[in-house]
C-alpha cells in the first residue's frame, strides 16, 4: 500500500491508514518488541514452519498456476 501511494497518488483508496504512517511504524516495533522475547527455540519453530508453508505454497502454485496452462495443456486435464 505504502508503495502504490507513492507510485499513483491519484488513486482512490476505500480505506486509509489511520495516522499514516506512524500506525503501521509502531505496529513493526511491537511486533519486534514481542518477538525479541521469545526463546531461540520458538524462533527456529517459526522459521521452519515458515519455510515448510512457502515451500509447499510454491510448489502446488507452480502446479496449478491458471496463467501457466495453456489451452492445449488445459484440455489434456
């Protein structure tokens, strides 16, 4: 969103960020606040879990991309 205000300011949004930007500034710092808190152990979780989810997310798009199939290899399925 921040990128898109910048790129085409005439663009009407339906919706806008209360105290823009300080909202989504003090949102990151607290988010890091609570997680420099958190044991190593439930960061190295997080991570793996993480890369898991993006592996798994990225190989079945790959599979089932509507922009990667064309007509003839649509049809064959």
């Amino acid at each position: 969103m921040i990128v898109r205000r910048k790129q085409s300011p005439g663009i009407t949004a339906p919706f806008k960020v209360p105290l823009y930007p300080l909202t989504p500034i003090l949102a990151i710092a607290g988010c890091l606040w609570i997680i420099k808190d958190l044991r190593s152990q439930t960061l190295l979780a997080f991570i793996g879990w993480t890369a898991f989810a993006l592996i798994f997310y990225f190989a079945y798009s790959v599979r089932n991309s509507r922009l990667n199939k064309t007509p003839e290899h649509a049809a064959h399925q």
